[in-house]
C-alpha cells in the first residue's frame, strides 16, 4: 500500500486566506447597511401652564411639542395649574398633543392647583396624568352653559360611586337647541378622549353635564388619574415601567434618571398673553380710534397717527385670536361713532347720550362671559366710558364755546359793521369799512361822511345804509 502525499501546509493557508477574506467584508458590509442603533432619550421637559388655557398658552405649548426630538426627549410633562379657558386653545392643545411622538403627561400642582374646565380636557387626553396632593380637577361644563341650565324636571346624572344595579335618574337637557349641541359635542369628546386612554369616561361626561370635581385621592380612585405624585422627580419613579398611548400605539415608558428640563413661557407667549387680554384689546382699540381721530382733525401732528395706527393693529390681531360677539363689538363702533357725530353735529346730546348707552352695550356684549380669564373686567369698561364721555363733553364744550363767539371772517364778519360813506352816486357809491374800501350801494343816496352800516354782502358789494 502506498500512503498518499503529504501536501505542504503552507498551500491549504493559501486556499483559506480567499474564504476568511470574503467573510470580513461580508461582515463590513452588513454592519454599514444595517440601522442605526436607536439613541436613548436623555431628558424630561417641563412646559408650564399657570395661567388660563387661551391663544398665549395654545401657543406656547404647540411650539414646544412641534419643536421636540424624539431622540432626545422621553418625556413631556405639562405642569398644570389652571382655571381652564377657550375652547379653540385647547383644542389646538389636545391637537397636538395626540400628534407628538413623544408621550405627553399632565401633571396638576403644585398643592392647591387645579385642572379645571379646559384643564380636564386636557388632562384626560394625557398620556399619563398625575396630581399633586390637595389638589382637583373637573368642573368641566362648557361655560356658554352654566350649571344648571335644565328643562324643567330634568336632573343631573347620579353620581358614578352609586351602587350596582342602581338606575341612573334621567339627565336634564339645557333649554334651547344650540346649547344642547354644545353640551352633547362636549360630552362626546371627553369620552373619545377617556375611552383613548382607557380612563373612567362616565365620571367625565358627569363632570360636563353637572360640573362635578374630584380631590386627588378620589381621582385615582375612580380612575381618573394614573399617580398621586409630590413633585416631578416621584411622577417619573412612579410612572416609569407604565404602558401608555403614544400617537395612538402602546408604548412603555422609560423615565428613571432623566434629567429634568423645565422650559418656561417665552417673551412672545408674555407679549401674546398680554395683547390678548379682554381688557386690553379694548383699551387699544380705544386708543387707536382716537388717535386716528386726532390725526384727521390735526393733519400733520404724526405722533397721534402713529400710535393709534399701531394700537388699532394689535388690537385688531388680538380681537382676531379671542372669540368675540360682532354684534358688540359693532355697537361700540357705532357708540364711538355717535359720539364723534355729536361733536361735529351738535344735537344738544341727544346723539351723544345714545353714543354712551351704545358704547356700554357693545363693551359688554363683545366678549362672551363665563371665559376664565377672558371677561371684562367692569372697571376697565367704566373707566373707558369716563374717558369717551370726558372727551365728548370737552368737544362738545368747545363747540357751545365757539357759537358764542364773534365771526371774524368771511360774510357774517361784515353784517352789522359800521364805517363811512367815501364818495356817492345815486344809489352806488364807495364805503371804509374796518379799515378796507369796499363799493356799495343803498337804497337812497348818502353823502360823504355820513356813517353806514352793513346789512348784507353781495359778492365784492356790501349793501348798506345810515347807521
């Protein structure tokens, strides 16, 4: 037998080297082609409403939840604290919030604050939602309704702690047709927004119908919240590990040792706060109206011109944000209007009285009561009433004054002027009067010398006779 030939060892490394190589790049390749490791979320932000919900704080929190990076961001926490607000803000809100990537939590605090109104709302659509310890929420009938704005024999709805079994009394309807859509509307959101996030949606559609509120303890209870949290740091070791819904798919949160970024209002959600305010955009309005005035009656004075111009815009874009009754706010216009036609007219008050009882009306019924934080605060409309009626009686004053007084130019300056007659020609002759030399003519003949008075004017001829 013959053994086979020993091949030498350094041609089989040979044969091998093409086969490791093909297996690096392989492997070079696949980890360029593959994804990109997820980058872990490193902070918490903090937006804060201690304020009521309106186009300011609308404003302000949609930036913030448009501008957020999901690489970078675990968590939004809103630290709430409000009366509630306008129903078009909270809207764009709750908008918002179901459109971030990034799982938004309400958070009620400090101890004594409140989610009311808007604040629930907002609330039930949350993520997760904590409370501060004395604190509540609810109270979230839509303010055009009041309370208890029922048909006769209608009663609220029971409350949801009744005993199983226990009927439910039938729920009163407000009164007229479009309060009644107003209230349904309402208590079908909030239960869209309960059912959302697998929160107690019978105990919401009490809190619109009867405007019922729930301290903290009850609230987690009933399932209304997730935590009863002391501060931020407890809220995120106690909700970290939760399932939440996250743009409309469960998500699990991670939030232990995220740093905490608080990110306060800005100069223009201040600056838009301000502007928006009831009370000041008819304070500009005022303004911007009288200055143009000033500026049409004293063509050239420029600074009246420019600050009315100004005033009249931003108030103009404020009235444009808030929800206003145009039927108000055209009886202050006419009131104002009134005013200024009585200044011109002189009717003896007569016009401006009603311009004053106008302006009133219109001030009150321009912006709807009820708003949290959007009324009109009735100093504010008796000072702007004193002020328009001040201004008034000063124009009108001036007017009274300037009938009184002697016509010093024109035709009615001549009538009752006396002079001299110059020289005269039948009824044609020539007069110095007020130093002037005019020509004239009488019915009868006047010699030179003789003192004439003026009883009319005819072009450049004055008619005359003896004084």
């Amino acid at each position: 037998m013959h053994s086979p030939p020993i091949r030498p060892a350094g041609r089989s490394i040979t044969r091998l080297l093409p086969c490791w190589t093909a297996s690096i790049l392989a492997t070079v390749i696949l980890t360029m082609l593959a994804p990109p490791a997820k980058a872990v979320a490193q902070r918490v932000i903090v937006l804060e409403i201690d304020d009521a919900i309106g186009p300011a704080v609308a404003d302000y929190v949609v930036r913030e939840l448009r501008t957020v990076s999901r690489s970078e961001t675990g968590l939004i926490v809103l630290r709430m604290n409000t009366p509630g607000g306008l129903d078009t803000s909270m809207r764009d809100i709750i908008s918002a919030m179901l459109a971030s990537p990034v799982p938004v939590a309400t958070y009620v605090a400090p101890n004594g604050a409140r989610a009311a109104s808007a604040g629930t709302y907002i609330a039930y659509a949350s993520a997760v939602v904590g409370m501060a310890p004395g604190t509540n929420i609810g109270a979230a009938t839509p303010v055009q309704l009041g309370v208890s704005p029922f048909l006769p024999g209608g009663k609220p709805e029971q409350p949801s702690g009744q005993k199983d079994g226990q009927e439910k009394e039938p729920v009163g309807q407000p009164a007229d047709t479009e309060s009644r859509k107003a209230l349904n509307d309402a208590v079908a959101y909030i239960r869209s927004l309960a059912e959302l996030n697998d929160r107690n949606a019978d105990w919401a559609a009490e809190a619109v119908r009867t405007a019922a509120s729930l301290q903290a303890s009850e609230a987690l209870k009933l399932h209304v919240i997730d935590v009863i949290a002391d501060d931020v740091p407890d809220l995120l070791r106690k909700i970290d590990g939760r399932t939440a819904t996250v743009a409309g798919k469960p998500e699990r949160l991670a939030t232990a040792n995220l740093q905490i970024v608080t990110v306060p209002p800005d100069w223009r959600t201040k600056l838009l706060a301000i502007a928006t305010n009831p009370n000041v955009a008819l304070i500009l309005m005022l303004i911007g109206i009288y200055g143009l005035l000033f500026e049409f009656l004293n063509p050239g004075a420029v600074v009246p011109g420019l600050i009315g111009a100004i005033s009249l815009l931003v108030a103009l874009y404020a009235l444009h944000l808030l929800p206003v009754n145009y039927a108000g706010a055209a009886l202050l216009l006419l009131g104002v209007g009134l005013m200024i036609a009585e200044a011109h007219i002189g009717a003896f008050g007569v016009i401006g009285v009603a311009g004053i009882i106008a302006f009133v009306i219109g001030a009150i019924m321009m912006f709807p009561p009820g708003a949290p934080g959007f009324q009109l605060s009735p100093a504010v409309v008796a000072g702007a009433v004193i002020v328009s009626a001040s201004l008034f009686l000063l124009v009108l004053s001036m007017l009274f004054r300037s009938h009184k007084r002697l016509v010093v130019t024109g035709k009615e300056a001549l009538l009752g002027a006396e002079g001299e007659a110059l020289d005269w020609r039948g009824e044609d002759g020539r007069v110095r009067i007020k130093g002037e030399i005019w020509r004239a003519r009488a019915a009868k003949p006047l010699p030179p010398g003789t003192r004439v008075k003026v009883v009319d004017r005819d072009g450049l001829v004055l008619v005359v006779e003896s004084a």
